[in-house]
C-alpha cells in the first residue's frame, strides 16, 4: 500500500500580502489581489523503504535449538491479575502454543473499561463477551 496523496503533500504557506517570485508576471496586479492566506502545494520526493533485517523463517526457528519449547514455562494466573494497560506492553514478545501451532504476539491494544474505545463500554453484552 502506497503513501495516500495527503501524506505525500506538504502545505506552504505564504505570508500576508506577499507574491512569491515565480509568480511575479505581467499579470502581477492581479496575483496581488489574492486572498492573503493563500496556500500553495510542495511535492515530496518518493520515501525509500527502511532497510530490514534479515528473519529467519519460522520453521527454521521451531527447529533451531534458540527456542527450545520443552523448556518454556506456561504463564501463572497471577501474570494476568494486573491492569489491563500494565498487562499489554508485558505480553509483546510472548509466545502462545496450543496443538502443535505457535505465534508470538506482536501487537497489543488495551482500553480500559470505560474508555470509549472500548468495545465493553456499555457492559457486557453477546457480542463483546469473548472480548
């Protein structure tokens, strides 16, 4: 997905009651009766793409020794018993594993149950219950 046309503008703004030089012509009278906030447009170059490292394949990783499951200790209760926003930032990076399958978390969004952007703002319902 590519840069939105609004991302790849940059608003100039030029100062009250002022021409800029490119515009100066034998028309400059007229440009000079322009509105006094007048707003022009300036073109970014492309963005070039951040370098990224190099992962090894999820397989590769599953058999390496860096990761040996048999090792991995299953989370207590009491690692969840804490508040929501505390919790979120502490499960990056954790593993889930159920019949075979693992993924590592890698986003978290927490709210808490009064924010509006909480699904269970309104109590619980059929729909937000899982949540």
């Amino acid at each position: 997905m590519g840069p939105t046309t609004a991302s790849r503008f940059k608003r100039l703004k030029t100062t009250a009651g002022t021409v800029p030089p490119a515009e100066l012509a034998d028309d400059s009278a007229v440009r000079s009766s322009r509105r006094p906030n007048s707003v022009g447009v300036a073109v970014r170059g492309p963005k070039t793409p951040p370098q990224l490292q190099p992962r090894p394949s999820l397989s590769a990783l599953l058999s390496s020794q860096s990761f040996p499951f048999d090792e991995w200790k299953i989370l207590p209760r009491e690692f969840f018993q804490i508040d929501a926003l505390d919790l979120a930032p502490r499960l990056l990076g954790k593993f889930l594993r159920r019949d075979g399958v693992v993924l590592q978390i890698t986003e978290v969004e927490a709210y808490r149950p009064n924010d509006s952007a909480c699904h269970g703002r309104f109590g619980i319902t059929a729909r937000t219950a899982p949540v």
